[in-house]
C-alpha cells in the first residue's frame, strides 16, 4: 500500500499534523516521479521506433514498437507493486506519448539517424529515468530500500528488453555494455536517498548523472562485464554435430 501520514502524537497527548518539509518532500517525490516516468515512456519510445523503422517494419510495428519499449518496464513495475491498474494502461497521456513519439521518428527518420548510436543514447536517458521513478514509486508503495532498488533496474531494462525480443534481437541487457549495472546504481542512489533522508531531488540528479556516465564510457570505451572462459575450439563445428549446431560467436 502507499505510505499514508499518520498522525503524530504530541508530548501533551493531542494529535498534531506532520511537519511541512516531510510533505512537502513527498509531494516533490510523486511530481519528480510522474515527470521521470513521462520522459522516460518518451525516449524508449522513441529508441523502439527507430529500431522498427530499422527493421523495416511499417507505420502500426513503428507505433507498436514505440508503445512496448516505452511502456512494458512501468507496466511491469506497476503490477508487481500492486498499483492496477497500471499508469501506461489506465491514463491516456502514456499512449499519447507513445504514438508521438512513433509518429516523429516514423516521419523524421533521416533527422534521428544523424545521430551517432541514436538508440543507445536513447536508450541510456530512458533507462536513468525508468531507474529513478521505479524506485520511487516502489518506496512510496512501502518496498524496502533494497527491493525498491531492485524494482527500480527493473523498470529501466523492462521496455528495452520487450523491444529488442519483438525485434528479433538478443535483449541488450544480456550483452550490452554496464547496462543493467548503470540502471542498478541509478536506483541505489536513489533508495539511499531515502533511507538518508534526503531531499529526493538530489539523489534522483546524482543517480540519473551517474548512469548516464557509466553508459556513456561504456559506450565509448566498450566496459563490459566478465565473460565466462570458453575452451580453445570451442567455437569450431563438431565433426558429429549436425547443420544447426553451430556455436557462433554474435
């Protein structure tokens, strides 16, 4: 259930109202919430609409695209806190966000793709916003820091994964640079924010900043986490092996 503001007693026995700053910074959480939670259903959608148009798909798979990458991590995110119906389901502005978002990458193409790895930045914006308003509304729905944190990546590799399997692509989180890991410190700065009580303004700046700069040295300095050591060989075709066999490095 969402935190709710219970009365605090007084030394004299009588009810007094919470302080202002502490609801004053709960407001300022939900708006920062619902403002984070816009853009980032904005910019995945915008990076599903340039992997459909990229994939050749017509107008409805661009506007579907558009719709699952920026939706499916708050819909997931939603129904696992309870909040049903979900936010992309049960108020309209996320679909119009969405079919805008499909819309301008579907007639400006050419103008997106100047861009160097448009989907990857994109995506990087997409996954820092995701990351901080999942954790927020998973701390206002009363989740502990570490699984708000949890719920918080979640959020922020949702969309991009669902994007990536209807295109026919191997999700990004399973091969992509520091991926989940920038949406997991994205979060956790934001979940210490709270268990410091901070303002949550300055916690969710610093967590956006830092994913953003951990995709982007990732990007451009190509950080990946450790791989498993494979046998010398062990790409090659066993000569008992029949034609679909193959282990073929991606």
């Amino acid at each position: 259930m969402p935190r709710e503001f219970a009365p605090a007693p007084s030394r004299a026995g009588f009810a007094m109202t919470p302080a202002l700053p502490n609801v004053f910074d709960e407001s300022v959480q939900a708006l920062l919430t619902h403002v984070l939670d816009l853009g980032g259903t904005f910019v995945f959608a915008i990076s599903g609409g340039v992997t459909a148009v990229r994939r050749r798909m017509d107008i409805f798979g661009v506007l579907v695209l558009a719709f699952a990458a920026g939706n499916a991590g708050g819909i997931t995110r939603d129904l696992l806190i309870g909040a049903v119906p979900p936010a992309a389901v049960s108020n309209w502005i996320y679909l119009a966000i969405s079919v805008l978002a499909g819309l301008i990458v579907f007639y400006q193409f050419p103008l997106i793709d100047r861009l160097n790895y448009p989907v990857l930045w994109f995506d990087a914006i997409g996954l820092a916003f995701f990351a901080v308003s999942g954790t927020g509304k998973a701390l206002h729905y009363g989740l502990n820091p570490a699984m708000a944190a949890l719920l918080g990546m979640l959020t922020g590799i949702g969309g991009g994964m669902l994007r990536d399997v209807l295109a026919n692509e191997i999700p990004a989180v399973l091969r992509s640079d520091l991926y989940a890991l920038a949406a997991l410190a994205c979060a956790a700065s934001v979940a210490a924010g709270d268990v410091l009580h901070l303002h949550p303004l300055g916690p969710a700046t610093f967590g956006v900043a830092l994913c953003l700069v951990l995709r982007f040295l990732a990007i451009r300095k190509g950080w990946r986490l450790p791989r498993a050591r494979r046998m010398p060989g062990a790409g090659r075709k066993s000569p008992h092996a029949g034609d679909g066999d193959d282990d073929k490095e991606n």
